[in-house]
C-alpha cells in the first residue's frame, strides 16, 4: 500500500526537527566536563527554636530579617514584623512574586483592584496611596498568602501585631549594589 506524500511530508519535517533539535557535537578532541552548579550562598536550616528566637529579637520593632538573599539571587527569604503600623503605600511589582507566611499576629491585607495615582518609585517598583477595587483579607497566624508580580497589595498592623515568613521570588538574580556617588 503506497504511502500518501502528505505523510512522508510530515515525517519528513518531524525528523527536520528532531535533527536540529539534537545538541551540536563538539568538533574538540576533548569536550571539557562540566559539572553541577555551585552554590553562591550557605545553606539555612533554621530550628523552630532559632524561629522563635529571631522572631522575640524582632518584637515591638517594625522591621524585617534577612534569612537568604542579595546579589545574584532570584529569592530573597526574611522574618518581617510590624506592630501597630498603619497601611504604607500599596504597592506592584512589576518583577517580583511574593509568598507571605504568618507566623504570629494578624494584620489586614488589601489585594488585586488597581493603585491609585501609580507612581515608580524605582524600575518595575510601584507605589500609590490606595488600592481601587480590591478585595480585604483579614489574615492571622498560619495563613499563607501568594501574590504574583502585578498584583496590588498593602497591609496594615494598626492595633495588631504581625510577623510573617517573607519569601521574595524574583524574575532575574539580581545585580550588584552599585555604590552611590
């Protein structure tokens, strides 16, 4: 039974493709090996304890811990706490997708909707006054909350006190501090 031309058209390209698609061979005597990845950080194991430590250092302050992160990293891992703080700025990023996890408190949170009279504040870093249209969470010891970049957000501790889990995932490592001059 002969084959139909369209057929061997289509085998044809396939095989095209998976041709090209193979990596190039190497034209060197002797390929040079190559191995996995180096890490560009030490890793962090943290006990519950340790947790419960850093997270008293940081009570009664608003301020925030680095865990992991800095120059060429895509993630930036820290203990944020915030007590008694009224909504700042809400707030995009353009580049930058955050998870919060909270480990004591309450806080409320703001979410989606669009920022009111957007400004950037440095690139892909937005901030406005308020959000318009979002929707209100009230989120509390436990909760896990996924903002994807894009999203608008802002949180308020006013009255409360709040320590989450930040972990700051961004879309390109990122580059060196440039000193100021």
């Amino acid at each position: 039974m002969p084959v139909p031309c369209k057929q061997i058209f289509l085998a044809t390209v396939v095989l095209f493709f998976c041709i090209g698609a193979a990596p190039a061979q190497s034209t060197s005597p002797t390929p040079t090996p190559r191995g996995p990845t180096k890490p560009i950080r030490p890793f962090v194991v943290m006990s519950a304890q340790s947790l419960a430590d850093l997270q008293k250092k940081l009570a009664g302050e608003n301020k925030a811990q680095d865990l992991m992160g800095g120059e060429g990293m895509q993630l930036r891992v820290a203990i944020q706490h915030e007590k008694g703080k009224p909504a700042g700025p809400a707030e995009v990023h353009d580049a930058s997708d955050d998870v919060y996890y909270v480990t004591e408190g309450s806080a409320t949170l703001m979410l989606g909707g669009t920022l009111e009279a957007p400004q950037e504040i440095e690139p892909g870093e937005w901030r406005g006054a308020n959000i318009i249209g979002g929707k209100t969470f009230d989120i509390a010891k436990g909760d896990l909350i996924i903002v994807p970049r894009g999203t608008p957000h802002q949180r308020s501790t006013a009255n409360k006190d709040f320590t989450m889990i930040l972990i700051k995932v961004f879309a390109e490592a990122r580059p060196p501090i440039q000193a100021k001059q």
